[in-house]
C-alpha cells in the first residue's frame, strides 16, 4: 500500500507495464492480492497498459483488487490489460489524470 512507480517497464524483452499481477504455471496462484493508494507516472508507451492482470501456462488468480490507484500519463495506454475472467479482480478508485475509469 502507497507509493509510486515511475516511467516503469523495464523488463529488457518483454513489455509489463508498471504493474503486473501474474501466474505463469499450472499449480501455482495468486490469491487475495491488494494492491492500493499508488501513484503510477509515465509508463512508456512500448507497455502494453500501465496495470496488466494475466495468467499463463495453467496459472490462476484469485480475488485481486486494485484500490485507489492514480496513474498519471502524456501517452494513451489502456489503465488496466487483462485475459482473465470477469470477477478475478476488481478496480475501484482508479483513475487516469484525474478521470475515473470505473
């Protein structure tokens, strides 16, 4: 809870945003995750979106919830990126330059 990420997406081949919530292997998940009150300012815009939720290869998530997040940014990224079902995670209180997305 709290801080900032700036300017984040710095894995060197695989674009992530500044915030990724992810399972990449059968048998392993992510569960009861909160992220909140964070600041998120300039991801490039090489991101996919500044907040990526995902699963790969059989991983799975679980009631994950982004709280009171401001993204500040010049570029038009998406907020949130997802390829998980409805009602794996929530969004309240997000916002992109001061405009709430939900």
């Amino acid at each position: 809870s709290g801080g900032s990420v700036t300017g984040g997406n710095m894995a060197p081949t695989v674009p992530m945003g500044a915030v990724v919530v992810s399972s990449e292997h059968a048998g392993y998940s992510v569960n009861n995750a909160t992220i909140s009150n964070l600041t998120i300012i300039d991801t490039p815009p090489s991101a996919p979106s500044n907040i990526a939720v995902e699963t790969t290869n059989g991983g799975a998530l679980s009631n994950v919830a982004f709280q009171n997040i401001r993204i500040q940014q010049g570029t038009v990224l998406p907020a949130i990126s997802s390829n998980v079902p409805a009602g794996i995670y929530t969004a309240t209180g997000v916002t992109v330059n001061g405009q709430t997305i939900n």
